[in-house]
C-alpha cells in the first residue's frame, strides 16, 4: 500500500512538474512579443480639446472619442464600489489573474454545454486593461493567455489605483460616453460626485454590452441589470441592505444633458481650428485634450454677423427680385401641406427666416401658409415693394404697385417674421405679418481687430457658413482698389512730402512698352481737379494724383511698402499696382490699417491668445514677451508692468499719425462721409475695382480696426451706381454704431515730433482770418507751409513736368532730373 501512496504522490509531482513546464512554456512562448506594458505608463487617453471665446464661453469642440479624463483621487467611492462588485469583486486580492474566478467559469461553462447560454467570463478588471490598451478583442485561446500574462506583468509595475483609472476612463458605456465622466453627463447629466447609488450602479452595469441595456429602448432589461449590481454590492458588503433597497426603488431616469453655453462664431471657429491643426497636427487637435482661449469677443462677433448678413441683404434687394425658391400646383387647394413638406428649406437661410407657400393674393398682402398645422401667415405689400424684377448684369425692372406683381399662388418663398405678436390659426387673430426675403447672390466679409494688440475680436466670412465654408476673410484674395492708396501716400510722407504737398490732377498716359500700348487711368469722376493738396487725393481718392505721386518715388518704393505692411507679396513695381491692382485678403489688409493706427509698428493678427495642453501648460502663447512681475498673484497696489514693446518700427511714427489724420478727413470731407454720423474719432477709406466687382471699406478707431469686403464669388461688377461707400461702408457703419455705443470718445494718439497746424483745407495753406474750411493738419517739424505763403491759381508752384510741388520747398524725385519717366 505504501508503494502505491508514494507512486501515486510521485505522478502528482511528475504531473505537477509537467504543467508547469507547459505553463512556463506557455508564458515564455506567447509572452516573447507582448506589447510593451511601459507605454501604459505615460498613457494619455483621447480627450476632447475645447475652443472658447475671449470672455470663457464654449466656441467649438473637436474629439474623436467624447471623453472627460478623471484622475483617481477625484473618482468618488461610490462609482469605484459598484463597478467593482459588477465586474471584479477580488480586484485588490489578486494578482492581475483571478484563478478561483477561472475555476468556477470553467465549471459554470460546462454546465451549459448543450444549452444557449452564453459562456460566463473571468476577466478581471487588469485583464480588461490589458485587452483594450494592448491587445485586440479576438475571442481566441491565445489572446486570453497573453490577456492574462500582461495583466501579471502590469501588476508588478503599477499599482490597483493606477490601473483602475486607466479602466474607468477608458471603457466605453454607450450613448457616446467613454469614461464614467461623460456617462454620467450623457446619461444623467449630472458629474460623478452628484450620481444617485442608483445611477452610479447602472453605469456599472453597461460594460459588458450597452446596447442590451438602453434605458429607453430595453427598459426593463436595462433596471434588472441595475437591480443586480445593487444586489452585488449589498453581497459585498459596500452598501447596506436599506441602501440598497433605497436604490432599487429608484425610477431609471435618463436626463438630457443641458446645453453648455456657447458663443457661435462658425467662420472664427473654422479658422481656429485650421491654425491648431497646422500647429500639432490632427491627433493633438482631436485627442490631446487641448484648452485652446481665442480671442474672440462673442459680443462683437453678433453684431459683425448682423451688420454683414444686412448690409449684403441690402445691396440684393436693391438689385431686385430673382423669384421664389419654388412653385406648386395647389389644384383644388387641398393637401398642400404634403406637398410643401417635399420642399427643402435652402441651407443658406438665416435661422429666423421660414419657408412660407402663397395661398392667395389680394390688392393689399398676400396670404401665406406653413409646413405647421393651423398657422398661417401674411405679407403685406410695403414688405415686398423692393422686388422689382432683377435683370442681367444687376439690373432692375420697374417697381412692382400691386402684390400680384411679385407673387402668385403656388410660390414658395422665404420669409422673416416682422413680430412676435398675432394669431396664427385659421379661426382665430389676424395672421402674423412677415417680410419676403432672398438669399444674397453676393458675399463677403467682415473683420474686427485691436490695432494696438493683432487680436482678431470678430471675423465673419460669408453670409452663410452652411453653405460655403471658404472664409472671405482669410481665403479670398481680391483686388484692393482705393483702400491700397493709403499705403502710396504714406510712403510719400516718409519720403519728404507733406499732406500740404500740391499734386496736380490733370490728364495722365503711361508709356507701357513696346506693343502694349498706352495706358490712360482716370478719376472716378471723369474729372480732373488741377493743383490740390496731398491730402484731399486720399479724401477723394483720386486716380490721377495717385498715379502721378507713385511715379515720383517710384513704383519700386510702392511695391516695398505693400511687402512691409504685409499687403501684398512680390508686387510688381508697376504704377496700376498703386490704384490696387493687386491681389490681397481682407484679413491682411485690415491689419495694415492696424499698423497705421498702431504708429508704424509691425501688428501681427492672431485668432489665439493660448493653447494649454491637458495638464494645464501652456504650450503656445501669442504674446511672448518676457514679463517676470506679471507673475505676482496677490495684488497690493504696486505699479502695473510695463511692457516692453520690441515690434519692428516699418514706418515712421509721425508719417503713420499724418495718414492717420488724412483718413479722419476722408470720414468728414470724403468717400467715407457717411461715418461722420457717428461724431466719434474715427477714419476710413473706401475701395472700388474696375468696373465695380470689388468693394471695400476700411474703418479705423484709436483702438478698432474693421475692414468689409463684399463681392461675387465668381467676380463681376456689382452693377451702376454700386461702389465701397454704397455696398461695405454700410456694414462698417452699422458695426460701429453698436460696437461703439456707450464708449468713451478717446482720441488717436499724437507721437511725439508731430505739430498740429491750422491750415485752410482747400489749399494746404496756414489758415487765414475768414477762411471757412479750417483744419488742424499734422506736420514734422520744420515741414508747415510757410505763414506768409499764397497760393496761386494760375498753378505756379507745379514743378517740372512731374506735377508734384510742395509749398515752399523743391519736391523730392526718384529720379533726380525731373523726369516724366513715361508719364505724360
């Protein structure tokens, strides 16, 4: 007997030794090319990275997995508890591998050999780790076992709170939640520590397969599975029985997740969003969990859509009605509901407008219905009377004097509501009034910014996100006109010349080369002016003396000018690229108004103030001047700090100021008249294209600048009479007067080296007693016409043939001869 004890305790052993040979090789063989479980430890799962305005609001956000990383010490007991009764009840016992777990799933399984159930598992929580960080989710014997070595391996190197965070903030939970963060707000919106015992148990109930248990779909299955942790979590002791009768009475109750607020801005957040991507990339954009601040102003912003969307509005309906989006049979005049239900709302359409169908016409209004039951609507005739027929190259018929000229029954057209007042049904009030609208045919942009900081504040580009992404602020390059003369002047005034500088506006032909023949540019006008100062040809935008100033320091000049404001790149050095005939964006010209304003220093536009990676450090920064006392928290009435500021100079100083000066006067005797209204300090100047397909205004505050640009996508002219004062400077106009509103009327700041004169303004000369138009004009020292100076009619004082003289002084020359150079 005791032979067969000790042979039989002999096999054991053998037996023993065998499996642990197969296992050793098991563990040696599939653990030879495991992933490497280091990578765990600087693990940053993909977080959603977050746009917000100036002022902290929500602008955007950009994720591919919808996430909200929670660290351990902020996860609350509670969550922890039930997801570790409902799916390793053992977690912090065993060693990565719960083997009695193996054991009785083995058993459990062949017991329902033969049955339809499914086999029961025995993955810890570690092992889950290890399958969703480093493995693939093949349901195959040799991934389990290399499951289960790393999930030993990760058990030697990081602790249970480490490998639990990873578990709670990576495991997907349904309805677009991954982590138990944003489960809690998708399905509760509530955060974690705010979950009922309830609530946090149905979370742990959905590991397994969320979809089984949608609490809308599969009600029932979906409060059994909660019932069920509950009852493992009393059974483990982590609640009481009376709490866990508390939470199974509770009502499964799923609440919408209240809408953050937000700011809308869809043209700024789009080119937010192309600026972060070009900087680090998509996987950084979309998963780094990124705080980026703009510097977006969400007040600014609505009154720069507004002022857009009207002022292009404004220019369509002055250009007349191009019919409806629609027409219907009404037949008998029944189910015409079904048959305005086929019809799509245009996505251009502003929010506030509807899609209406005609039902009736009357000598007064015409009588509209909706997709809505027992609503009805009205357009009275006063809110159609500017749909004249629209006709080729921007025409219009004759005005329409009745409703029946615009509109018949059948038409589906757009409407904007006039009130909030009114009946709406059939048996009762008279019907809501509304106005006939259109979808704009032309486009364009609008642009705020601080001249003195580069910060974009608004940027609206297009009438219609939804329909055109392209951004006319940033991507539509068009020719300046006017709003580029600025630019020829300044560089006059840095070369010698004063805003008293007499140029004459006379008849002007440009030799243009072999071949090319003559080149004869002209006033908008068709007039010419004789001898005038400098500064009434940038008032007036005048093409002759342009032309004739661009000549005299040479083209080469104007074309380095353009490159230093930023304008234009490589322009050619010819004398039409004075009158604009470049290529420029809106964004890039706004901020060289900026440069002017800000005194000649560079001005570099940005849409970012800071980008902070997921752990709060700041990784990108606009402003990136040293300043160690900005660094003091507390507050003690110290002194503010100065900063330094290292912009490069591109001009001087006192020339930026005179320009400066000039574009206040083209606002009170000027293209830009109409901004005089506003009585505030203010400047502009307006630009329009040969034969009118570009239209720009240029405004300028002492602490905003805001360029308009509106044009045809596909260009062509805007149509008679349409130019920058009648089409941009309107949305300019309407954008400061709310902008502005209740702002103190601060001054444009006076560099030193400036003195301020009075000159009469018709002639550039020291004012007079009895002069009528006196202006206080800016010049450099020793640079003021003299006292006793007098103009003379006859227009002596032109000198050569260049037609450029300043008031008693020799006018400065590229040439130095005096030479027309072409010019005529």
């Amino acid at each position: 007997m005791w032979k067969w004890i000790a042979g039989f305790f002999a096999l054991m052993a053998l037996g023993g030794l065998v499996a642990a040979g197969v296992v050793g090789y098991l563990i040696y063989d599939y653990g030879r090319d495991l992933p490497d479980i280091d990578q765990l430890a600087n693990y940053e799962p993909p977080t959603v990275s977050r746009v917000h305005a100036g002022d902290g609001r929500l602008l955007a956000e950009y994720s591919t997995e919808k996430r909200i990383f929670v660290p351990f010490e902020a996860l609350p007991a509670r969550i922890v508890n039930a997801f570790l009764s409902a799916e390793d009840k053992g977690f912090y016992n065993h060693p990565g591998v719960d083997f009695q777990s193996i054991v009785g799933a083995a058993i459990t399984n062949l017991r329902n050999l033969g049955t339809d159930r499914r086999p029961v598992g025995a993955s810890t929580i570690t092992q889950q780790v290890a399958k969703n960080f480093l493995l693939t989710n093949e349901t195959t014997l040799e991934r389990k076992i290399r499951e289960a070595i790393l999930a030993m391996r990760m058990e030697r190197v990081y602790s249970k709170d480490q490998i639990l965070e990873l578990y709670l903030n990576e495991i997907y939970l349904g309805f677009g939640s991954y982590g138990v963060a944003a489960a809690a707000l998708n399905y509760f919106n509530k955060s974690l520590d705010e979950l009922t015992l309830g609530e946090a148990a149905y979370l742990a109930a959905l590991p397994k397969a969320p979809n089984n248990y949608h609490p809308v779909r599969r009600y029932d299955a979906a409060v059994g599975r909660r019932d069920w942790v509950i009852g493992r979590m009393e059974e483990d002791g982590r609640i009481t029985h009376e709490e866990a009768e508390a939470a199974r009475a509770e009502p499964l109750t799923i609440r919408e997740r209240a809408p953050t607020e937000v700011t809308r801005a869809d043209y700024f957040a789009e080119e937010v969003r192309r600026e972060v991507q070009n900087l680090y990339g998509d996987d950084k954009l979309y998963g780094g969990g990124l705080s980026i601040r703009t510097t977006l102003v969400p007040e600014l912003q609505a009154i720069a859509d507004r002022a857009l969307q009207e002022g292009l509005i404004a220019y369509d309906q002055r250009h007349g009605w191009r019919g409806p989006v629609a027409k219907l049979d009404l037949g008998d005049g029944s189910g015409w509901r079904d048959k305005l239900n086929g019809v799509e709302k245009p996505v251009a359409a502003l929010d506030s407008w509807r899609l209406a169908l005609v039902l009736e016409v009357t000598g007064e209004a015409a009588r509209i219905g909706f997709k809505e039951e027992a609503e009805s609507g009205s357009i009275p005739f006063d809110q159609m009377s500017w749909a004249r027929p629209w006709l080729e190259g921007q025409q219009v018929g004759a005005a329409p004097s009745k409703p029946a000229d615009v509109l018949a029954p059948g038409d589906v057209v757009l409407v904007a509501p006039l009130t909030e007042e009114g009946g709406g049904d059939a048996d009762n009030a008279a019907p809501r009034l509304y106005a006939l609208q259109q979808i704009p045919e032309i486009s364009g942009g609008i642009v705020a910014l601080d001249p003195n900081t580069g910060r974009v504040l608004a940027m609206t580009g297009g009438f219609s996100f939804a329909e055109s992404e392209f951004n006319r602020v940033t991507q539509a390059d068009r020719q300046p006109g006017s709003s580029f003369k600025p630019f020829v002047y300044l560089a006059g005034l840095d070369h010698g010349f004063t805003p008293s500088t007499i140029i004459l506006d006379g008849p002007v032909v440009v030799d243009q080369g072999a071949g090319l023949g003559m080149w004869k540019p002209r006033n908008y006008s068709n007039e010419y002016y004789g001898p005038t100062p400098l500064r009434i040809g940038v008032e007036k935008s005048r093409n002759l003396m342009t032309v004739r100033l661009a000549q005299t320091i040479g083209p080469e000049v104007v074309s380095e000018y353009a490159e230093k404001f930023g304008i234009i790149e490589d322009m050619p050095p010819l004398l039409s690229m004075a009158l604009g005939a470049g290529e420029t964006t809106l964004l890039r010209l706004t901020t060289a108004y900026a440069m002017l304003v800000s005194g000649g220093k560079r001005v570099e536009p940005t849409v970012i103030d800071r980008i902070q990676d997921r752990h709060g450090a700041t990784i990108y920064r606009h402003d990136d001047r040293a300043c160690t006392a900005c660094r003091e928290v507390a507050w003690d009435r110290q002194r503010v700090p100065e900063l330094p500021d290292d912009r490069e100079q591109v001009a001087d100083p006192r020339s930026a100021y005179q320009m400066v000066n000039i574009l206040q006067g083209a606002v009170t005797h000027g293209t830009g008249r109409r901004l005089a209204e506003l009585d505030r300090p203010i400047g502009g100047k307006t630009g329009t294209t040969n034969d009118s397909n570009d239209a720009w205004f240029m405004g300028i505050t002492p602490n905003l600048v805001v360029g308009a640009y509106t044009g045809f996508d596909s260009p062509k002219s805007l149509g008679p009479r349409e130019a920058g004062s009648s089409v941009a400077l309107p949305i300019v106009k309407t954008f400061f007067e709310a902008a502005l509103e209740g702002t103190p009327k601060v001054p444009f700041r006076i560099p030193p080296g400036i003195n301020l004169v009075r000159v009469n303004h018709d002639t550039g000369l020291r004012a007079r007693p009895g002069d009528s138009d006196v202006i206080l004009e800016a010049f450099k020292p020793g640079t003021a016409p003299p006292i006793d100076q007098v103009r003379i009619d006859s227009g002596i004082g032109v000198s050569d043939g260049q037609g450029v003289s300043s008031p008693g002084t020799t006018a400065p020359s590229s040439s130095g001869s005096g030479s027309t150079g072409g010019l005529y």
